[in-house]
C-alpha cells in the first residue's frame, strides 16, 4: 500500500483561535463592567441596555459560548485532523460553522441587551436563535464524523471520545431545555413550569458546565498536554475510567443546584450522592494530567505553556473537589445564593478554562504560522498577571460569600435576626467587590497583552493554511485480526462510541427527570393558587425582561434565618402557572418569594425610580424607563393563548376581555399612587411592574387568612 | 449528617436502589473492559498524540 499525501486545515483553527481571543476580551469586558456596577450602579451609564440584569446573561454567554466555545472548535479542529490523520470532512461545512457559530454570538449581543430572554441560565437566547444554535451544532457533528468516517487512524484517541460525548450531550441538553411555546418572533414561554421547569434547567445548566466546560477541554488536555511535555498520557487505561465515569456520574448531579427548594426530596438526596462520587473521575483525571508531567516538571520552570497547564488543572481540581463539598447540603445552606458560588465557577472558568486555552493557543500560533512566539516575556507576564488576577477575584468572593451569608443567618441572644435589613449585608462586602473588580481588570489586562503577543507572532510568520502531511490509509476491515476486548473493538466504531455514550448520559437523565416531569403527584397543588391577571403577566415578562432574577431570587428555603426575614418557606404547588419559573441562583439583593403587600404600591414607584430613595446606599439601578415607557399590550391575547395550551386554567374566551381586564386594575394602581400624589398615567410599565411584585407570594397568605 | 439523606427516602427507594444497581453495573462492566485491554495497544494508542506531528512531514511536500 503506498502511503496518501493531504493537507490539514490550519485556516479554520487559526480563524477559530481568533474568534476565541476577541470574544474573550468582549466577553470579559462586559464582566469588568457588571462588577463594577455591583458597587457603583452608575456604572450602567443611566441606560436599560447596558444595565446589570440585562448584560449578565451577556457576560456569561459571551464567555461561555464565545470565548470558551470558540476555543473548544480550535481545539478539536486542530487536534481531530491529526489524531484521525485526515483533514476536516468539508471545508464548506467548516466556513458554516465558523461564521453560523460568529452570527449565532453576535444575536445575542443583541438581543440579551434589548431584553429579549428566557430566563433560563446559560439558555437565555430566545427560540429562533435556538433553532439556529441547533442548526450549527448539527453541522459541527456533521463534520466531525465526516472527517471520523475517513481517517486513516483505525483506533478513536480518548481525546476523541470526549469530543464525541461533548457533541451527543449538549444536542440533549439543548433541546430538552429549549422546548419553549413561541409568544412573537422573539417572545416565547418554556413548556415546563416551577419546579419541573427549575429541575430541567439544572439538568441541563449543571450539564453544560460538565458537557461545554469540561469535556471537551478534557479531551483537548489528553491531546495537546502530551504534545507540550513530549511524553505519553500517565495512564491510558486510567483515562478510559475517567471519561466513562465521568459521564456516566455528571448526569445525575444537577439537583446539587436546587438543595432546600420544592423539588422532591429523594431527587435532591440522589442529586448530592452522585456530585460527591464525582470527586472519583474528576481527581482521576487531574492526576492523570498531573502525572503525565512526571520527570518533565524541570522543563515547567522555564516552558510558560506548561506553567499554564500547571494551573489550569490545579484549577479544575480544586473547583471539582469544592463542587462536591458545596453539594453537601450543611454547606450548601450556606453557600448557595452567596459570592461564595461566583468565587467557585471563576476558579474553574478562570482557571481551567481560561489558562488551558491561553496555554493552547500559545502553543498552537506559533505552529501554525511556522515561527516562534514573538515574546517569552510577555506570554510570562501574562501567566503572572492571570495567576494573581484569580487569586484577587476568588479570595475577596469567599470573603463575601462567607460574610453575608453568616450575617444574614445571624440571631441576636433574644431571637431577633440580627441584621434584620437585607442591605446592611450588602454593604458590609462592598470592599470585597471592589476588589474582586481589581483581580477581574487583572485578568483581563493579561488576555490583552496576550492579543498583542500573538499578533506579533502571527505578523512576523506566515500562516501554513494547508499543511501537507502524509500516512498510509486504513486497510479494509475484514483483513485485521478480531479484536477480543470490547474496548478496543468500541475505538474503532464511532457510530456504536456514539451510542454508547448516549445511552450512559440518558439513564441518569431519565431516573431523574421522568418521575418529576410525569408524576403529578410528586407536585402538590393548592387550591388558593390562581393564575396571574393579565397585569400582572405582563408585569412578570417585564421582570424576564429586566433580568431581576439575576439578583432576586424566588424561592425561601425552609430555614427559621429566611421564614423569618422573608415569610413562608415556599411550596412546590405556588409555582404551577409560572412558565418559565424564576427562583434565580443568586441574592444579591434580598428573595422575592413573599414581596406582595409588604410595602404599599407608593413605596415600588419610588423605590424603582431611584431605590435610594427609599434604602440609602442601595446597589440596585435606577428602573426609570419603567416610569415613561409605555406597557405594550398588543401580546395580551397571545400570551393568554399561550399560556392556556400550557395548561393554565383561564376560562375560554377570557383572551378576549384580558385587555379590558388588564386596564381596569392599572387603573386601579394609578389611582392608588395617585392618592400618594403620585402622577403617572395607567399604561405605562411601571405599573405592570407593580402589580406583579404585589402579587408575588400572595396566594398562600391569602390562603393562611382563609383557613384561619 | 446523613439524617436528612436517609429521612427523604420514603416511599421512593424504588429511583435510589435502581441508580445504585445501574452504578454498581457500570463500573463492573467498565473494568472488566479495563482488565481485558492489552498493553501493547495502550502503548499504541497513548502514543497516538506524539506521532502525528508535522515534523514527520517531508520538505518537499511543504506548501
């Protein structure tokens, strides 16, 4: 046989790596940005669209799907050409890809801040970009078996597999967690609602962190890692359990995210056990890496690549082993909805997701423009400056989260809370944030310098677009020996590879999912829990809009520290009608759960108007626009529409008069902020607004005063 | 600290017993996979990332 000459495609890696660092510095810009305006609201620039609710979901999709994303298709379009020995299946498909995935970005730098959002974590792109977003990844797989279909390597690396069980598991994940009821073209209500809807969204956010974070940056580290220290993965077979285990446990751990909430108690317990098991591949897989530096570690004294390497999974062995203790659920009383939980993903995102890419592309950019990197020292004052810039992030965020946490639990000798006001919390950790800020700019400065360092590489090089490249093809099957272990008769069968690793990821997802999704017995209904009125719907969008929820959470666990403070611990059947839920993973500001008729209607005018009127030195933004822009009410029939085929029980032919409806009770908060001398006309948000936020909670009290 | 663990179960040991059977399978079945590997194709394969560089690449073939 005569061995083939082709030519691997150096082109699309090389657009991908720079994709990767502009989104990057994009993506962590618009962190800096949300940091500061945690302890400086200002920071928004008096403006709805760059405003802390609404350019979150921007920061985490950015970083996610842009910086990290990007950097997963460098990777895997670089390392999968060379491990298979054949260049990528269709450069057609690879340009779809590249400028699909860029498109796909750019609509959500639009449409995040214009407010267009599920309110999904993670998932916040409104249904037409999910489509499109499904679309892509079909042609990613599309391309990577394509290219599988006509290598010249028989046996699939491990670095493979986890590419193959990244692709099969984020297509589950996002269309389980996109099943949404179109509203208009950029409006729709998830399928599932409260505690159902809670229980997909963490399958599927906890996923994304195992499927989209880890994975892949796992296969591209048992590829790349060898090839930066010139020696053999430590141990192969060990790396055969850990990706089979680790895809086997990840699945079951999302309700680690919902401890203390409504969801049935066996489906928590389930959650926990298997997040603490995940200590088992997670560390296998850091000591793999580990030890594959074993006799090189003189060589991560000077190679800057390495030292990268070195931290990035130190990284991730810490944020893996803290992920387990944090699902603990003594720990997690304290520690969910605190900074504590910002401090942990950064260790990881930072960290493991960030050094590895930044080791990646300094190791790749050099290569493939045939040079070498422009500077040693810069790429070392990156290390420096990125290593510091976590450490400056994460400690303050500990800090904080331990801090508020523990006042908020605190109880004076007598019974009282404390600290009775949610705020004096919040300013007690304001220093933290702004240091946290600091360690943020840090980072950020080094992926700048970093940009410059590889520019200058790629500038005084010339890109080897195709580089040639030579190997024998495969011999027909038929004329190898049969393999007896099923292993290795697995790596070289992609297809069956495929379906092996989609039916290890649908056993967890089933025994979790299926009796919450189907049983309804396992969601108690109360009987006092009316749909919400026309009003108060739009009110809610206008709350998904906003992204109160990145702040607020909705949920009171059944702790005396939050009965106390916020009123009854909440109940699974309060949540039936609310499409999609918004029980939030965060308090940065104190939980809605109960805020209906706390406070009169005058109190919500001012207080989202300027809310230090009304709490002196709170961070939360000026809502102004809500005084002046008018409710837009034009969707009231839809959405009732849509909301009955979800099941809500509004009576039929109530779409009808629901605009009739709607304006009878604005008028009637009008009115009442009227007597309050304050003017403001009927139509205009704010009091949509109202009228939801005195609704939250209420059903229950009203309940309560009914049984009494 | 395990009280809270054990007193959720109730009625649905049915899920916790079927994921612990479905966990004790799996890894069973895994390392007899492991078991049954030969060594001279892990060194095969763990040697895959090192040879597939473009060292090998002859000069002539070079764009």
């Amino acid at each position: 046989m005569q061995p083939e000459n082709f030519y691997y495609d150096n082109k699309i890696v090389r657009n991908f790596g720079i994709a990767t660092v502009i989104w990057g510095i994009i993506g962590m810009t618009v962190g800096l940005i949300i940091a500061i305006q945690l302890y400086h609201p200002g920071a928004n620039m008096g403006n709805q669209y760059t405003t802390y609710g609404r350019i979150r979901p921007l920061h985490t999709n950015a970083v996610i799907f842009a910086f990290v994303g990007n950097a997963i298709f460098m990777g895997v379009y670089y390392s999968l050409q060379r491990l298979l020995k054949a260049r990528m299946f269709s450069d057609v498909l690879s340009r779809i890809h590249f400028w699909g995935w860029q498109l796909i970005i750019l609509s959500a730098v639009i449409t995040l801040p214009l407010g267009l959002t599920t309110s999904h974590e993670y998932a916040e792109l409104e249904w037409p970009i999910d489509i499109a977003i499904t679309v892509i990844w079909v042609v990613f797989g599309w391309n990577m078996f394509g290219t599988i279909f006509k290598r010249r390597e028989r046996h699939l690396y491990v670095a493979i597999w986890f590419y193959i069980a990244t692709f099969i598991t984020i297509a589950v994940l996002h269309v389980v967690n996109s099943f949404e009821l179109p509203v208009s073209a950029f409006k729709s209500y998830m399928v599932y609602a409260g505690v159902q809807d809670a229980l997909v969204q963490w399958w599927y956010g906890h996923n994304a962190v195992a499927f989209f974070l880890t994975t892949p940056y796992l296969g591209m580290m048992y590829y790349f890692l060898p090839k930066m220290a010139n020696r053999p993965v430590y141990s192969y077979k060990l790396s055969i359990l850990h990706f089979w285990a680790l895809i086997f446990i990840y699945i079951w751990a999302g309700p680690h995210h919902l401890l203390y909430t409504t969801l049935p108690g066996w489906a928590q317990s389930l959650g926990v056990a298997f997040s603490i098991m995940l200590i088992a591949p997670s560390w296998g897989g850091m000591i793999n890496g580990l030890l594959t530096l074993r006799g090189a570690w003189d060589k991560v004294r000077d190679d800057v690549i390495l030292k990268f390497m070195v931290v990035a999974l130190t990284a991730y062995g810490m944020a893996t082993f803290e992920g387990p203790m944090l699902s603990l659920k003594q720990v997690n009383s304290i520690a969910h909805f605190s900074d504590w939980i910002i401090a942990h993903v950064h260790v990881g995102a930072l960290g493991w997701n960030g050094f590895l890419t930044f080791a990646m592309l300094y190791w790749l950019i050099p290569r493939i423009y045939k040079t070498e990197l422009f500077s040693k020292k810069l790429a070392s004052f990156h290390f420096w400056i990125g290593t510091l810039g976590i450490l400056f992030y994460a400690i303050p965020m500990y800090w904080a989260g331990f801090t508020q946490s523990l006042m908020l639990k605190e109880f004076t000798a007598e019974g009282m809370l404390k600290y009775p006001n949610f705020l004096e919390s919040t300013l007690q950790i304001l220093p933290m944030h702004m240091m946290r800020s600091a360690g943020g700019a840090m980072y950020l400065l080094g992926v700048i310098v970093m940009a410059y360092n590889l520019t200058r590489t790629a500038l005084q090089g010339k890109l080897v677009a195709n580089e040639a490249a030579q190997a024998m093809p495969l011999a027909p099957v038929h004329t190898i020996a049969r393999e007896s272990a099923w292993h290795r008769r697995l790596e070289r069968k992609p297809i069956q590879m495929l379906i092996a690793a989609l039916l290890v990821i649908l056993v967890g997802t089933f025994v979790e999912l299926m009796p919450t999704l189907t049983i309804s017995s396992n969601i108690p209904t109360i009987a006092a829990v009316k749909p919400y009125t026309p009003l108060e719907l739009q009110g809610r969008d206008l709350y998904i809009r906003e992204g109160c929820v990145n702040c607020h959470s909705q949920t009171v666990r059944p702790f005396r520290s939050e009965t106390e403070r916020y009123g009854e611990y909440s109940k699974a059947g309060e949540f039936v009608y609310d499409h999609p839920f918004l029980w939030g993973s965060k308090r940065t500001g104190p939980d809605l759960a109960r805020e209906g008729q706390k406070y009169g209607n005058a109190w919500h005018y001012n207080h989202l108007m300027d809310p230090r009127l009304m709490s002196p030195g709170s961070i939360m933004p000026e809502y102004s626009w809500l005084l002046t822009q008018t409710l837009d009410t034009s969707l009231t029939v839809a959405k009732i529409n849509a909301m009955r085929t979800l099941g809500v029980p509004y009576a039929p032919g109530y779409e009808k008069v629901a605009n009739a409806e709607l304006d009878k009770q604005a008028k009637a908060i009008a009115a009442n902020l009227g007597a309050d001398h304050i003017k403001v006309k009927s139509d205009k948000e704010v009091i949509a607004i109202i009228a939801y936020l005195q609704r939250l909670g209420t059903d229950i009290k009203a309940n309560k005063t009914a049984n009494k | 600290m395990f009280k809270q663990f054990t007193e959720n179960i109730n009625a649905n040991q049915a899920y916790l017993l079927f994921s612990l059977g479905i966990f004790f399978v799996f890894f069973i079945v895994v390392a007899i996979m492991l078991i049954r590997i030969r060594k001279s194709h892990v060194d095969h394969m763990s040697d895959l990332p090192l040879h597939d560089s473009d060292t090998e690449t002859p000069q002539s073939l070079q764009l």
